[in-house]
C-alpha cells in the first residue's frame, strides 16, 4: 500500500527552521513560519506567547527595526524556565532567541 502524501503543512511543521519576525516590536502572525510554530508548539501556546509578548516590548524599546527570532529558542525557553506572569526573564535570555 503506497504512503499518502503529506500536505504542505505537514512538512512545514516537520522541515521549518521557525524563524520569526519582529519588526517595529510587533511579532508578525501571519507569516507561514509563525503559523507552523504555533501548530507545533500549541500545548505550551500560552507560555510562548508570554514569552514572544516580553521579546516584543524588549525590541519596542530598544527600537529596532526588523528582527529576526528563533522560535525553536523561545520554545526552549518555556521547557526550561519557570514562566508566569510573576516570573519575567532577564533580558540577556531573551536576547539569546535574537538571531541578528
């Protein structure tokens, strides 16, 4: 019996580096990138997002204009770290999800 293709999104799930963008301090959502890592990373959606949040007002802050953010980073973060709205991360373990 022959394998079924997978779709589109399957393979990007499998196969995406996870880059984000963050320009002007807004993440932007709509790209296939950011849907594939929230498709991943949903059962910890709410943690990410807290930390993508933080990440955002770091960059808003210091002005930056287009950023590039490795969200396999962000996701490591939120496995590693113990995440509520209480608990913020120091800047220099946001600053390590930067990839430019």
């Amino acid at each position: 019996m022959p394998e079924t293709a997978r779709d589109y999104n399957e393979l990007m799930d499998e196969y995406s580096l996870h880059q984000l963008i963050i320009r002007r301090g807004i993440l932007l959502e709509q790209t296939p990138e950011f849907q594939s890592f929230k498709r991943t990373y949903i059962t910890k959606w709410g943690q990410i997002s807290y930390i993508l949040m933080m990440i955002e007002k770091l960059l808003k802050n210091a002005n930056a204009d287009v950023v590039y953010i490795n969200g396999r980073k962000v996701a490591q973060l939120c496995y590693t770290s113990e995440i509520d709205l209480n608990n913020k991360l120091a800047d220099e373990e946001l600053f390590e999800c930067i990839q430019n």
